[in-house]
C-alpha cells in the first residue's frame, strides 16, 4: 500500500477524489433542496418534471460536442472551469432565492447549466485517471470514485431534510458552493498532466464524430456500449415506476425505508470495488453484475413482502457500482489516452440517452398494457396472478420482472460474444481503420 500511496499520480488522484466527495456531497444538497423549493412553490408534477428534464436533456447536447475539446484542451484547467461553472450557477440560485427573484424558468436555467458542466466533467475526470493512476488500480480507482456518487445519493437528502428548515435553499446554496471551491483547491493542488495529445489533429468539427467511429470500429467495445445502454433503458423504466408500484400496497415510510437500504447497498458495491478492484477479467465482470443487477431488478416485482423488496433492491444496488466500475475500467485500458476525451464522450451520450426514453416509455406500457393484463380477472392475471398476485401495481411488478429478465438476457448475449471477451485478453485496442481524413 506504501508503494502505491507513494506514486506521485496516485497522490494526485486522491486529491481530485477527496474534491469530488465534498463537491458531489454539496450538489446532491442543492438538488435536493431546489426540488423541493419548485414543488413547495407551484405544487405541480408537471413542472417539478421539467426541472428534472432540464437536468437530463444538456447532456446529451453537450457530450457528443465536448470530446474533441477534452483531449485538445489541458484537463486540469478544464475540471477547474467545470467547478467555476457549477459554483456560479449555485452562486446564482442563492443569491436570487435571498432577493426573492427565484422563478421556475430561471430556477431550469440554473439546473441546465450546472448539468452541462457536470457533462462535460465526467468524462474529463475519467480520461485524467487513467493518466494518473497505474494501470493494476484502475478498478479500485473506479470503485473510489462511484462509492463518492453512492455516498452523495444517501447522505445528501438526509443532510438536506435535516438542515434545510434552518438555512433554507438559500443556505445550502452557499454550502454547496464552499463545496465548489474546496473542490477547486484539490485541483489546484493536484499535479494533474495536460493529457497525451493525439498522433494526428484535424479541425474541431472532423473530430466530433470520431468517438462514434471509434466505438463502431471495435466490435468488443460496441458490444459493451450495447448491453450497458440496453441495462440503462430497463433499470430506468424499472426506477420511475419503483414509487408507484411500492406504494400500491405499502406506506410511504415504507417506500423511504427501502430506498434507504438500496442506498447502503450501493455504498457497500462502491466499498468493495474499492478495495478489491474488480475481476482480472473486467468485461466479463462487467456482464456478470449486469445480470446479477437484473435479477435483482426482476426478484423486485416477484415479491410483496417489504424485507425481501428491499433485499433485492440492496442486491440491484450493490451489483451498480461493480458493474458501472469494471466498465469503466476496460475502456480506460483499451481506448488510448490521448483519444478518450472524444470516445467516453460519445460513450456518455449514448449510454445517458437510454433515461428519457425509458422515462417516456414506462407510463404509457403501464396504464396502457401491462395494469389492465394484471387486472382482478383478466385472462394474463388468471395465468400470471398465481406466481405474482393481480390487481392495482402488479402490472407494474410484471414490467419489473420483464425489465429484470430481459437485462439478464442482455448481459448473457454480451458474456457470449467473442470480441467482447477479448478485450480481456489486450492491454489496448488497436486504432480502427477511419475514413479518409478522419483524425487516427
């Protein structure tokens, strides 16, 4: 352990990493915050769901134009100026709530800005590590870093509710922006290098589709973006519906409770991929927990009984971040360092475009198909109810359980496709062939 602390990269990350614990912690405050300010002021889902929108639509605009500038641009000054960013956009909600000038629109405004920076931070932090960190720690480094994002998700709202009626939004705003600029001092301090610079470099515009290239040129990786994007579409659709299905028969206390336990289970995933590092066979790794996590996804709608809910809902967890980690860290070892900017990019964007279809498609398959199939005395609810019950929610619980079960598929075609398994076999994936004046 001594020789790993005392490797100067190393050193470095775990200065960034200590920024990005105390930065997450303060931006889930804010969100949470700012939720329940938009609800509290216009009582109404409706545009409670457009703030949420705001937050999830920049990423997918921002991404795909992002990678070219992270592997031009020096990364250390690029993950200060993200930080500046969020810290100006929470600057500015604290500032307008305290002077009363605080409205929805501006209030989307603020949360569009702050995502599109958190954007294009992800995937200038994840090509930085594979910089720093040695090659044989890349899965612990991953597992430090989504054990920050399980910490952030679990402590945040309890941090919130506790102090939010003593400070109000206005108040946690300015916490969350000590936050920011904690974080900016680890940057600072961190000995972070400007990033390999590509063998070739065509103008900006000839650069943006590279990712997308690149990923299709390697079979293995394509397959891999595949099943974690098709594992994305059904947990999210499994996530919007959880509430509504949990409180078709159980009470809200309930509900929090299980999300409590999920929450602790995805703190011991980050915990232990942290400290283990991951399968010395990371792809299949990546697929083995992708099922795992489906069939925890799947075991979820089986079930009525709250403790064996929340045990699934722990597994389904527990499996996220020993699945997002082992993912991640065949991409840091098979893309090259000075083309990850453009390539997790363009991964990001298609792997995050997954939620908002999920997200539009789930109401509709559930009060359109799958609640009247289960109703008391439809003919799928004499032939399902028996293993899964029937009436109000379980055709909800059947979504689960289709969702649960068609992730494990989805992970078991991946294990058995043979370039997917050979990006355990090499280091890094060789340069695919491009066309005519694409950048190599």
């Amino acid at each position: 352990m001594r020789s790993v602390l005392a490797h100067r990269g190393v050193r470095a990350f775990l200065l960034v990493w200590i920024g990005q614990v105390v930065s997450l912690l303060g931006s889930g405050l804010t969100a949470f915050a700012l939720g329940v300010w938009i609800f509290q002021q216009t009582r109404s889902t409706t545009q409670y769901a457009l703030v949420t929108f705001c937050a999830a639509a920049p990423p997918l605009l921002v991404l795909p134009l992002a990678g070219p500038l992270i592997d031009r641009w020096n990364r250390k000054r690029l993950l200060i100026a993200c930080d500046l960013a969020g810290a100006v956009s929470t600057s500015a909600v604290g500032l307008l709530v305290w002077a009363g000038a605080l409205s929805v629109p501006l209030a989307c405004l603020a949360v569009a800005v702050t995502s599109s920076a958190t954007a294009l931070q992800w995937p200038t932090y994840a090509a930085t590590v594979t910089t720093l960190v040695p090659r044989e720690q890349l899965g612990r480094a991953s597992g430090m870093t989504h054990l920050a994002h399980a910490t952030s998700q679990v402590l945040a709202p309890l941090l919130a509710g506790a102090i939010i009626a003593l400070v109000g939004l206005a108040g946690i705003a300015a916490i969350d922006l000590a936050t920011f600029l904690f974080s900016t001092a680890m940057l600072l301090a961190a000995a972070i290098p400007a990033g390999p610079a590509s063998a070739e470099r065509q103008s900006y515009w000839k650069e943006v589709p590279f990712g997308l290239r690149y990923i299709a040129g390697h079979a293995g990786l394509a397959a891999l973006l595949l099943m974690f994007t098709a594992v994305n579409f059904f947990s999210e659709m499994a996530a919007v519906l959880f509430t509504p299905m949990v409180l078709g028969f159980a009470t809200p206390a309930a509900l929090g409770t299980i999300l409590a336990v999920g929450g602790l289970g995805m703190i011991g995933g980050g915990a232990v991929m942290s400290i283990w590092g991951g399968f010395r066979r990371p792809a299949l790794g990546a697929a083995l927990f992708a099922g795992l996590s489906g069939l925890g996804v799947a075991l979820v709608g089986l079930s009525t009984s709250l403790p064996l809910i929340a045990a699934a809902a722990a597994g389904y967890f527990f499996c996220l971040p020993l699945m997002m980690g082992s993912s991640q860290v065949v991409w840091q070892r098979a893309v090259p360092a000075g083309m990850q900017g453009r390539v997790f990019a363009m991964r990001g964007a298609i792997a995050m475009s997954a939620a908002p279809l999920a997200s539009l498609a789930a109401g509709p398959l559930a009060d359109g198909l799958f609640e009247p199939m289960m109703a008391a005395g439809a003919p799928a609810a004499a032939i399902i109810g028996p293993l899964m019950g029937e009436g109000p929610g379980r055709g909800i619980a059947l979504i689960f359980v289709t969702a649960g079960g068609l992730s494990v598929l989805a992970a078991l075609a991946a294990a058995s496709y043979e370039p997917l398994r050979r990006l355990d076999e090499t280091s890094t994936v060789s340069p695919a062939p491009a066309p005519a004046g694409a950048p190599g």
